[in-house]
C-alpha cells in the first residue's frame, strides 16, 4: 500500500529508518523514539512555514485554526477542542458512528460482503457533522475533506507535485466550509474546521487498514474478547500509523541526537517509525509502552486531540465485525489519499463466524 499510494514519499522513509536522525540538505529526518518525542517537547516549531500543516491551512482558509496558531490562543483552542473530543463528547457522538455501523454491516448478516471504505468515509463525515453541529449531508462533507486534504498534501511533500494542485485544495476548503455552514454549525465553531479534515482522512486511513489486518492475521479472536480489544486497539494504531509522519519547520536552533537543528530547518517526523510500527506486529499479550504507542497521535502540546475518539470508534468497529470474522474479498489502494489509504477493502463472513444469536 505504502510504495503505490506514495513511492517516493516511502521509498525516502525507509532510507531515513537506518538512523534516529538524519539530515538531507535543510531537511532532517526524525525517525528516532526518543529525538521524536523531543522534537515535539522541546524545539519551538513555525506553525505558519511553509510546507507544514499549519501552513497549508493559512494559506487555504482565514487562518486561526489550531494548526497554525501559537501561545495564549493555541491552547485556548486546544482546551475548547478537548471538550467536545473529551470522554463526554465521545459519549454524545457515539450513537451518531454506532447508526452507520449497524445500518452498514447488516449485509454481513446474510453473508454478503461489504466495502469498508465507503462505509467508513459515512461514519467519519456523520461524526463530523455532529461535532461541528452542521446539517450537511456526511457524505459530501467526507469527500470535500478528502480532497482539500489530498490536493495541500501533495503539493508540499516530497514527490510529484500535480498541475494545479494549489488551486484544488482552495477550492476544496472553500467548498467545505460552505458545506459547515449549513445548519447549527456557528462561526465559534470554526475553530474546528480543518480539525475536521483530519478527523476524516485519519479515519478513513486507519479504521479499514486495521481490519484488513485483524483479517490477513487472524487477529479477530482477539477483538472478541473485551478485556483484549483496547490493546488490540491501541496496537493497531501503532502499526498502521494514520497519519506517518508529521512535517514541521524549527522555529530555533537545537541539537536532536547529536546532529544540529537550525532555525528555519524543515523537519520530516517519521511517527511510524517512532512508534515501531515498521518492525514490530501488532501484540496483544506484549504490547509497546504506553508512552510509544501514543507518539502515533503527537506528544505534549502537540499531541491529537481525537485519540480518545479514534480509539472508541475503531474499538466499536471491530466489535462489530469481529463475530462475522470476515476476510478480504478485494482490496485496492487509494493513489490519490492524502494519506495511505484503501480505495476500497471488500470483505465477506469467514468460516466459522458467529451464529445470529451470537451478534
């Protein structure tokens, strides 16, 4: 998946995991646990440069969103955020995924194969509506999401840039936040717009490549199991690292495992492999440190906001699949994503799934 949806991207990762840092030219390569965490923690970071994430927003929307905002007003942000993602804000939007799933997965019940994919772009694009308090339609509010985010990020990462792209991503932002108007959604909201188009593209990107992986390892008799299922959560997160790597900008001079940073220096976090996630599996019964695992959702003031929901919409997604133990019909990579992503992943009930009473 990874060298067909972003070849040159992951063909420089893999040169970059042979050392915890590495520098290219004024780019440094940041694969290390340790320096990984650091350069979160400890390196002030431009949050406006170009060819970061807080950058691409202002340069798509107004601005004052949390990913390009400093001080006082990022954690105010983060805090307002944090509310509405906390554990009672997962509880409130839950029952909006849980309709998606149930409605969804019900072909499995007469063993008939689904396409997680789609699915999971409804159940992303829902959650979204009902956190910023909009009444549009799911489905165009998660495609408009995905190619805002697929058009900036193609054109400030390392590879091909496509003709155009600058203006696509413009005119998708614009079409989004359009979209966000409708209904309830308040301007005090839009401080978690583009919030939102992480949300979907992160969902879209983990939630069908963690259960193509509980089907190709078996790993279904785990998600069963209730006391074993947030392991199995937190592990899959691990390893299939939504969002890869984190690109920044050093905002002053610094030293990350011996090899100096400068100010203005683009800085390439590598999160999967921070996180382990290129050598070591999935592990319930050894699970990576807490600590480790996290860094696939940022560290400190840095740190995503949505991991609390991520972990409960993927935890609800494999209970419900793991009683059919589904295995993969068709698979096919998304080329297009913003980040590794399925097309689509066609799945049907395995042998030995449960009867209908067990579900």
């Amino acid at each position: 998946m990874y060298t067909r949806s972003h070849p040159v991207l992951f063909a420089l990762l893999a040169a970059a995991r042979l050392r915890p840092v590495t520098r290219l030219g004024r780019a440094v390569l940041v694969s290390g646990t340790d320096p990984y965490r650091e350069a979160l923690t400890r390196i002030p970071l431009d949050r406006t440069a170009a060819g970061t994430t807080g950058g691409a927003v202002r340069e798509l929307s107004a601005g004052g969103t949390l990913f390009d905002q400093d001080g006082t007003g990022h954690r105010a942000t983060r805090r307002v955020i944090a509310e509405d993602l906390g554990a009672a804000g997962v509880q409130r939007l839950r029952p909006v995924w849980m309709e998606v799933l149930t409605r969804r997965l019900a072909p499995l019940d007469a063993g008939r194969s689904v396409d997680l994919v789609p699915l999971t772009r409804e159940l992303a694009g829902a959650t979204v509506c009902a956190l910023l308090g909009s009444t549009a339609d799911p489905h165009a509010v998660a495609a408009a999401a995905a190619t805002a985010a697929a058009a900036a990020v193609r054109d400030h990462l390392p590879g091909p840039r496509r003709p155009a792209s600058r203006r696509a991503a413009v005119v998708a932002t614009g079409h989004l936040e359009t979209l966000l108007t409708e209904g309830r959604f308040s301007r005090e909201s839009a401080l978690t717009a583009m919030l939102a188009v992480a949300a979907v593209n992160t969902t879209v990107a983990a939630l069908p490549r963690a259960a193509a992986w509980c089907a190709d390892a078996r790993l279904w008799e785990h998600a069963t199991d209730e006391r074993l299922r947030p392991t199995l959560v937190t592990e899959l997160l691990r390893v299939t690292a939504p969002s890869p790597l984190l690109p920044r900008v050093a905002a002053a001079d610094a030293t990350l495992d011996g090899c100096p940073v400068h100010t203005g220096d683009r800085i390439i976090l590598l999160a999967r492999h921070a996180a382990g996630a290129h050598s070591d599996p999935p592990d319930v019964h050894h699970p990576a440190r807490p600590a480790v695992a996290q860094l696939v959702f940022g560290a400190g003031t840095h740190a995503c906001p949505g991991a609390r929901m991520a972990r409960a919409q993927l935890n609800d997604a494999l209970a419900m699949l793991a009683p059919y133990r589904p295995v993969i019909v068709r698979a096919r990579v998304d080329r297009g994503a913003a980040l590794p992503s399925w097309h689509s992943l066609t799945l049907r009930p395995g042998a030995g799934a449960g009867s209908e009473a067990d579900r």
